[in-house]
C-alpha cells in the first residue's frame, strides 16, 4: 500500500486558522522510531498515523505522535484523524459515530460532515497543584499572580496542569519562558466578558525535544480537560464556547457541550487542506529518529 498524507486544519474558524495535523495512511510497516522521525520532520505539534484496529469495537487505531515522543491521547488529532478515516471511505459500523482506539483506549467521535465531537475522556489526574509546581506554572507562563484564581491537575493522557485565571485579558496578556523540560504541559484560561467574542479564552504551552516552551494553536485535549473540571465544577453549564490562538496567528473554536448523560463533549470544523499526498521521498528503510 502507498504511504501517503492529508493536511487538516483541526478547529478552524476560517480559512486556515485552526491546529494543522498531518495524518498518515499506510504506515503500517513503520517503526516507532520511523514514526516519530517523520514526525519531527515535519515539524507540526502532532502527526498520527491511521492503522487497523487491534480492537474489534473499534473502527481504527491511531498513534499520536509529537516532537517529543508519542502521546496515548490527544485532541485535535483525534479529530483530524476520525475526519480523514472517513474521508478515505471509512465507514463506521455505528452511522454517525466512529469509535477510535488509541492509547487510552476507545474514544467515542460524533462525524457531522465536517463538524466532528469527540468524547472527553475521564481525568486521570485531577486535583490542585502543589505550591512546588504552582509556583513553577506561574514562572513558566508569566501570568501575573493577582489574576490567578485556581492552579490544577486535568490530565487526560497529557499531563496538563491548568491555570484559571480571573479573565481572558489575563490570558492573553501572559508572557511565557521561551524554555521549559521535556514533558512539561501547562495551559491558562479566563472568562471574557458577557458579549464578548467568545465564552473562555484558553493558551497551551508543551515543551518539544529541545525544550523549547511552544504554544499551541488549538488544543484539544486541554479543552478537554478544563470542560470537565468547569463541568464538574459548576463554572460552566450545558455548553460554551473556547476561542484559542490569538498570539500565535490562528482563530480556533472549540465547542464544549455537557450531555444529559453527564459526557461531555468537544467539537470543531475540520478543514481537508491536501488529500492523499504519496510519501514517496520518504525512505523508510533508513530512516531513523533525528531526535
């Protein structure tokens, strides 16, 4: 089978203004190491790779990988993967929802045409910051320390330490340190005001393979994880909306809906940028991990 590779802009709200994925198809026969190598070629926050599903309620698996490594789950992938699996002629065996398998398991996706939803997984970690690790989000995101009102563990496969501030101004005037560890995820968010453009605003910060502290465009798996703990909660009810990327040139929307069955769900416009790209000059033989 040819190896070859669909662009996606991932939470768009517009012409090129979400999280770009790179996804996939056909690799198979590539190692971890191959996968990651190609990964970091290409330079995006994640690239995924579409494989047969090794669980018979699935109707694929995915791996998720970053500069850094690979991820048992991430947001904006698990989107843009569900959104190209079916644009390749995948067929779900229960209309209107694929069921993706990945590191954590089988994550629930919703497909309405180029709208998709996935279902939050539970927070494996979920409780307040120590002041160790408080004071080292503040110092590593530059907030200022007056407009922060909780510091807290949402971890849902990433290890992301959340930061809620007291407005979305807050937010957005933050300063982070251009360096932070490998494996360091740290993420802020602040209500706007009534009428403003958008319900919350959210910023995510992931260390790479050189310890570089880059944000994210648009983050799934962040706004994952603060949906549920402001569901949970009570600062949130039914369903809001997150706009994310402002500082880094891109306009994402999030869709954060809690279900009468208490799930809770998160959902964008996915955006085929190129389709079916082949792999050609990509020897996979040879390659190896550049890290």
């Amino acid at each position: 089978m040819t190896m070859t590779c669909d662009l996606i802009d991932v939470f768009c709200d517009g012409p090129l203004s979400g999280n770009p994925l790179a996804v996939v198809h056909g690799g198979d026969g590539l190692s971890s190491e191959q996968m990651l190598a190609l990964t970091q070629w290409l330079g995006f926050s994640e690239t995924t790779f579409l494989l047969p599903p090794q669980d018979d309620r699935a109707d694929y698996r995915v791996r998720i990988f970053y500069p850094g490594g690979e991820l048992p789950f991430a947001g904006h992938p698990t989107l843009g993967s569900a959104f190209a699996w079916v644009a390749s002629g995948g067929v779900a065996a229960n209309k209107g929802t694929v069921i993706q398998e990945c590191g954590i398991g089988l994550v629930e996706v919703r497909v309405d045409g180029g709208n998709l939803a996935f279902k939050a997984p539970d927070l494996l970690k979920h409780e307040p910051l120590s002041d160790e690790e408080r004071a080292n989000a503040i110092r590593l995101t530059g907030i200022d320390e007056s407009a922060l009102v909780e510091a807290v563990h949402v971890v849902n496969g990433p290890q992301w330490q959340l930061l809620r501030l007291r407005s979305a101004d807050d937010v957005l005037r933050a300063e982070a340190a251009p360096k932070a560890p490998l494996g360091t995820d740290i993420g802020l968010a602040g209500p706007h005001a009534d009428g403003g453009p958008r319900d919350w605003e959210l910023r995510a910060f992931f260390a790479d393979t050189y310890e570089r502290f880059v944000e994210d465009p648009v983050t799934g798996s962040f706004n994952a994880g603060v949906a549920v703990h402001l569901f949970e909660k009570g600062l949130a009810e039914g369903a809001y909306t997150a706009g994310q990327g402002q500082k880094v040139g891109a306009n994402g929307l999030v869709n954060c809906e809690r279900d009468e069955s208490g799930a809770v769900w998160i959902g964008g416009a996915c955006r085929m940028i190129t389709k079916g790209g082949a792999l050609s000059a990509f020897d996979h033989t040879t390659y190896v991990n550049r890290a």
